[in-house]
C-alpha cells in the first residue's frame, strides 16, 4: 500500500472505547474491559496458495458498531469466516470475549450470531421453522425458540410470512431472515457478511434501523458492506482491510475528520468557458458543459472560489456535494496504483 493521506498503518487496529468521537488519550488509554472481538497477527493462505490474511490485528470493543471495509478479495468474509469457525486459520488468533477460537471453539461459538454473505438456508422450510430449528441446534429450548422467533421475526417484517415457504420470499427478506436467524442464540457478538447487499433503499433503511435497536439493546456488531453510506450513519469504529492488510482503523468521526479534501458538483447557467479560471489550491474539471467539478481544500473558503467562478463569466445554478466523505476516503486509501497517479 503507497502512502495514504490519514491515519497512519497501526499495529493493532483498536476501538477501546464505543462511545462516539472519544478523544485519542481515552482510545489509546489500556482498556481492563475485555474485547469483543481480538485478533492478533492473523494470517490465512488458502491451499490454492493465496495469502487472503497477511498479518491482521484488530480489537473491537464490547458495545461497538464496527464497520470492516475492503475492497473485493481484500479478505473480509476470510476474516469473518475463522472467527466464525468456518475457516481454519493458518497462524495468530482470535479470541470471543477472552474466548480462544482454537482452544474453546464450542463456547466461543455461543457468543457469536453470524449472518453470511451467501444465503444459507433451506428455502423449502418455513421461516418460523428455519428460526425454530437453528435455536434447538444450539440448546434454546422449543418453547423459548418460538417466543423468540415471534419476537425477531416481527423486528424483520417477517411475521406475516412465518409459514410461508422460504422459496416464495423476496431477496430483501431473506436477508432479514438471516439476520433473524442470527439473533436467536441472543448472540454477544453478530457478525454480519454484507446483510444489504443487493437490498432496496427503503428495505436497506429499515434493516438500519433493526441493526441499531440490536446495536442499543447490547450486542456488539461487526458489518461489512460496499455501501460507505451504511458504515457512515450506522457504525462508530472501522477499520479498512485491502489485500489482506489493514491500512487504516479507528474511529469513523476522527478517520473522516482527517480528510483534507472536499470535492463539490456545481450545475452552471450557461456553457462552461472553453478554458477553466485557475484557482490556486483547487482542482477544477469540466464534468460537460454544464457541470463543474471542483476538489478543494477543506479550510478553503468556499466564497472565494464563487468569487474567481463569478469573474469569469461562470454563473451557478446548484451545488452538491460529490459523494459520501466516507467513500472519498476509502477510494483514495484503497486506490490500485495505476489509478491514483
Ligand atoms: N476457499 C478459498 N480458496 C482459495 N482462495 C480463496 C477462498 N476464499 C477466498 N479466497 C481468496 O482470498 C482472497 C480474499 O477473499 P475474501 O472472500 O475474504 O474477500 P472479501 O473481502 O470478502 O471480498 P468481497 O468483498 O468480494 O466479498 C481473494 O483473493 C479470494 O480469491
Ligand atoms: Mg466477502
């Protein structure tokens, strides 16, 4: 990874602290409280000889809503896939609440709720039975599994379609019934494997909004999720994985705090001069001839660029932002060199 412009590679990615924008002594400050979530010097090489982990370190505090970012193939569902169990790691460890995966694999598997990336369920079963079943495998007993399946499917929006067969679900609702599926075992820690992807806006907000309610009563939550504007309104901790390493951490507010460069979308009255103004410390680039796209400092004072705009002739009709802060930061940091030239 070439040089990045915020936060530095650290050894071990940390959240000590879930509370929103704590300050860096109190995040540096030794926490006594056990981490959700620790993994030290983690390391995966599939048989096929691809390192997926190269040395991945990470805590994540009890309480947190923690985003994992990457881009494809950087490792995330890797990661996800050995604290879940799934995968063996090939050297370094994870631990669940002081739990030691290798160690105590079975009671470290109590703690956690795993959503998947791919859908995993029998879609000839019914959800009520899907929900029932997976809690019985795990030792709820049937008459505490059927309350609680009341309970998340009607959080899910499912309720009404409990004994219907699976099958016949939209994809927006089988992803919430894998997040239904997950919060049966009441887990400490639910891990989910991008719940909202492919997932309509409106269906994408409302699983928002169960994911805070489950967030708020306790549960630890760890995402990924290509949608940045998920991880920015829902989560307080990130880190960002790419190639196998993680190349930034920490609090969401401070990591988007550091990003030095705003960039706006302007719509003129008129075509854009066949030469652009110049306006020192800010990048401007014709989108067509309506549309103007400017990169500036963020301490630039935004009249002064109307004020160099104004006096050549270029009259503007709106303004918007370029895109979500949290996805200018992660396409600069995850830039493939030859396209960050
Ligand atoms: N079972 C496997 N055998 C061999 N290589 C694998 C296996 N699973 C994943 N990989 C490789 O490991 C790397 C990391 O893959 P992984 O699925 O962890 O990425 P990801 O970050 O989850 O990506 P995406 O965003 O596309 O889901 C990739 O190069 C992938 O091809
Ligand atoms: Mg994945």
């Amino acid at each position: 990874m070439s040089q990045h412009p915020v936060g530095a590679t650290p050894d071990r990615a940390t959240a000590n602290s879930a509370a929103p924008g704590a300050d860096a002594a109190l995040r540096d400050a030794p926490s006594d409280k056990v981490p959700a979530l620790r993994v030290t010097d983690l390391r995966k090489t599939y048989g096929n000889g691809v390192e997926a982990l190269k040395g991945v370190s990470l805590d994540v505090a009890e309480g947190d809503f923690f985003a994992l970012l990457g881009p494809n193939g950087a490792g995330k569902s890797t990661l996800i896939g050995i604290v879940s169990s799934l995968v063996n790691l090939t050297s370094g460890s994870v631990e669940i609440f002081g739990t030691d995966i290798t160690r105590r694999r079975s009671d470290a598997m109590r703690l956690i709720g795993l959503v998947p990336q791919e859908l995993n369920f029998n879609l000839f079963e019914k959800p009520l039975d899907i929900l029932v079943n997976y809690a019985g495998f795990y030792g709820v007993p049937r008459k505490v599994a059927l309350e609680r399946a009341e309970v998340e499917l009607k959080r899910a929006h499912l309720w009404s379609k409990a004994q219907m067969t699976s099958r016949t679900l939209s994809g927006g609702m089988k992803r919430r019934l894998m997040i239904a599926r997950a919060m049966m075992t009441r887990p400490r820690l639910l891990i989910l494997d991008e719940p909202t992807a492919g997932v309509d806006i409106e269906i994408r907000r409302g699983m928002w909004d169960s994911l805070q309610e489950i967030n708020a009563s306790g549960t630890t939550i760890i995402l990924t999720t290509h949608y940045l504007e998920e991880a920015e309104n829902l989560c307080r901790n990130l880190a960002i994985i790419d190639h196998g390493s993680i190349i930034a951490s920490g609090p969401m507010r401070s990591l988007l705090a550091e990003l030095d460069v705003q960039g706006f979308v302007l719509d003129t009255d008129g075509a854009l001069p066949a030469t652009l103004p110049v306006i020192e410390g800010a990048t401007l680039r014709a989108r067509d001839a309506h549309t103007l796209d400017i990169d500036m400092p963020r301490e630039m004072d935004l009249n002064h660029i109307f004020v160099a705009l104004d006096a050549a002739g270029i009259k503007v009709r709106s303004m918007r932002t370029k895109s979500n802060r949290l996805e200018e930061l992660f396409v600069r940091m995850t830039a493939r060199p030859e396209q960050s030239a």
